[in-house]
C-alpha cells in the first residue's frame, strides 16, 4: 500500500465507531456500557445498522440523557431499551433535581423507531417542576411498553406532566402505569394544520392526575381504548381529552372511577371541536362513575362537535346536590348519535343537559335512572328524532 497513513486517517474513524447492530448490556458487571448515557451517546455517534437491543441491568440510574435522531433508524431498524430482568420496578430510571432548567429524566427531538419496554421512569413523588419526560418533538413510531411512569403528587401546572409529546406523526402507549402528575400524557400537534399526528392508548393504568390522564390537542386522532382511571379527591380531573381533531376518534372500552368528598366535580371523557362529519369519533362501551363533590361534573361532554357517535356507554353520578352535574352534555354540536347508554344520575336534578344549537341524529333507547328530569334543553330544536325512549324529555 502506498499510503498507509492516508489508509488509517480514512477508516479508522469507522472501526472505532462501527455502527451499532444485535444486543447489548447496561450496568451490572462487565457490561458493555456502564450507564444509560453512555448507551445513548454511542446511539448518537454511529447509528445503527441493525436492530438494536439495549438490555438494563437491574439498578438504580440516577442520570438524564438526550436522545437525538439515530442514523440508519427505520422500521426494520428499531431501538429497543428494556430491563433484562423482565421486572419493571428493577429498572428505575430517575433524576432528583427539580431545577426548570433540568426537569426531565430524557429529552428527545427527532427520534424514530424507539421502543422503551418494563422500566420505571420516575421523578421525585413530592415538590415541583416533576416531570418525568421533558419533550419528545418532531418523531416518530416511538412506543412505552409495560413501563411505569411516576412523578409529583403535588403536581400543580404543567411543569408536573409525566410525558409532553409535539409535533409527533405516531405514538404508542401500551399496559404502561402512570402515576401522579399534572397530567400523564399531553399530546399536541400543529396548531396550524393539517393535523397528522396520531396518538394510541391501550391497556393503560392513570392514579391521581391533577389535570388528565390523556389530553391530545391538535391531533388527526387518537385511539383510546380498554384503559383504566382513578383519582381520589383531585379537583376538576378529567380522564379523557380529545380537542381540536379532524378524523375519527374511538374511544372505548374504558374505566373511569373519580371519589372526590370534599372538592368539586371532574369529568370522564372530553370531546371538542372535532370536525369533519365523514369521519365519526366513538364513544363506546366505556364505564365511568364519579362520586361525591357539589361542583359541575359530566360523565360526557361534547362540545363545538361535528360527528359523535356514543354508543352502549354506563354513566353513574353520584353527588351532593350541586350545579351543573350531569350524565352527559352536549353543547352546540352536530350529527350527534346516542344509542343504548345508561345514564345515572344521584343528588342532581337533571341527567342530561343539550343546548340548543345540537343536531341529533339518532337518540334511541336512552335509559336513565332519576327521580328528577330525563333531560334539560335551552331551547327547543326540531332536529331531534326521539324513538323508544324510556322516559318522556323535559323541555
């Protein structure tokens, strides 16, 4: 070889930093990277060629990271961090500092094809700026499974929300664990459109936000299906938000249990402004009881809505006598659908409440139990089709 200086200043950086492919070890003894952080840092020098999986030992890993876009990422090329052990609460994954200028266990921009599996991301269970997950931007098929994700009980804004996710085309939550919080996972696209991003929860469990469980703003849709949600005496917690989306929601299969004895009302499942009557958003099949308080409650709410399907929903209301407290409302919406709910309503007046600007499409078999009125309009509107309802409406 003529030149084999020139050789070795032309490869060298390439045999150092081969890009990563196959299974590799975090922590414990003789791994082959001694922390998360240096896992992450060789990520984002040399890429991947392969899937890589990232098997943590069982520990404590009191560190932050930044995960950037990973070179070679694709569908075919996925990251995977998990606990090797298989056990969730083995992996802890933390960071104690509660400074805004650090309040995040990782923080993430660009990133692709990411699975994090059966860890504890959590931040300290007590003070401020507790958030677990900074920001995940401008990504893509990122994906929790079997996770918990844990943060402050004194949550009180959203420098407390466990994940913030914008700007993000596809996100998956799956049999994860959230605990505590402002609000577990808040989700927004680009406010000025076209809205394209896509959120999935499924199998999830939600203890005690502040806020929400899910609130998606800006979204083509999101698909919410078979989670559970429970609060103890949070003021005006709703589990459920889906606000300015254009495509079809479904919203299913969910159970939602909020007790609050000394403070005012929460609210199961939030629609707004979801436009677009092509495409319907579902709610169905879910379960939701709300109990005690004196301030405004709803099971459902829709509101500004075009295109609203509930369907075989079970709504239980159970309440001092107060205002604003109902089973389902419905404000200025259209081609609203209602088909075989059972709405309960305990200690307030009215089940349901529609104003006068809704255009029902359908309202059949809408089973109540109160000892007050069926439903209460603002004023009369000729486009509601009434077929075997139980019970008379009061208008």
């Amino acid at each position: 070889m003529k030149n084999p200086l020139l050789f070795l200043l032309t490869f060298l950086p390439l045999f150092i930093h081969a890009q990563l492919s196959g299974t590799y070890t975090i922590g414990g003894a003789n791994p082959d990277y001694a922390s998360i952080g240096a896992a992450v840092t060789a990520l984002n020098q040399t890429g991947v060629n392969g899937p890589v999986v990232f098997n943590i030992r069982d520990g404590s890993y009191v560190e932050q990271s930044l995960i950037n876009a990973i070179p070679g990422s694709s569908l075919a090329n996925t990251v995977t961090f998990q606990s090797e052990s298989g056990d969730s609460s083995a992996v802890i994954w933390e960071w104690l500092n509660g400074t805004l200028a650090t309040n995040y266990v990782f923080f993430a921009q660009n990133l692709t094809n990411v699975y994090f599996k059966k860890l504890t991301l959590r931040r300290p269970a007590t003070g401020n700026n507790g958030r677990t997950v900074a920001y995940i931007s401008n990504s893509a098929n990122i994906h929790f499974e079997n996770c918990v994700i844990s943060g402050s009980g004194e949550a009180n804004n959203h420098q407390e929300n466990l994940i913030d996710v914008a700007l993000c085309s596809s996100l998956y939550f799956k049999n994860n664990r959230f605990v505590n919080g402002f609000t577990a996972v808040t989700f927004a696209g680009n406010y000025q459109g076209p809205f394209v991003d896509y959120a999935s929860l499924e199998g999830n469990q939600f203890f005690n936000q502040k806020e929400a469980g899910f609130y998606g703003v800006f979204l083509d849709h999101a698909d919410v299906i078979d989670n559970s949600f429970f609060s103890v005496n949070k003021n005006g917690c709703t589990a459920i938000i889906i606000a300015d989306s254009d495509n079809a929601s479904t919203v299913t299969g969910n159970y939602i249990e909020f007790t609050n004895t000394i403070l005012s009302g929460n609210t199961g499942i939030e629609i707004t402004n979801k436009s677009g009557a092509a495409a319907k958003t579902r709610i169905s099949n879910n379960m939701i009881a709300t109990f005690g308080g004196d301030g405004a409650s709803s099971g459902i709410l829709v509101k500004s809505s075009t295109g609203v399907e509930l369907y075989f929903n079970t709504v239980r209301i159970r309440k001092n006598p107060g205002w604003e407290c109902y089973a389902v409302t419905i404000t200025n919406s259209q081609q609203i659908e209602l088909l075989n709910n059972n709405f309960v309503c305990e200690g307030s007046p009215t089940v349901a409440y529609f104003t006068c600007k809704n255009e029902f499409r359908r309202l059949q078999q809408f089973l109540h139990r109160s000892r007050h009125k069926l439903a209460q309009y603002a004023r009369r509107r000729r486009t509601l089709s009434l077929r075997r309802s139980q019970f008379p409406l009061c208008i």
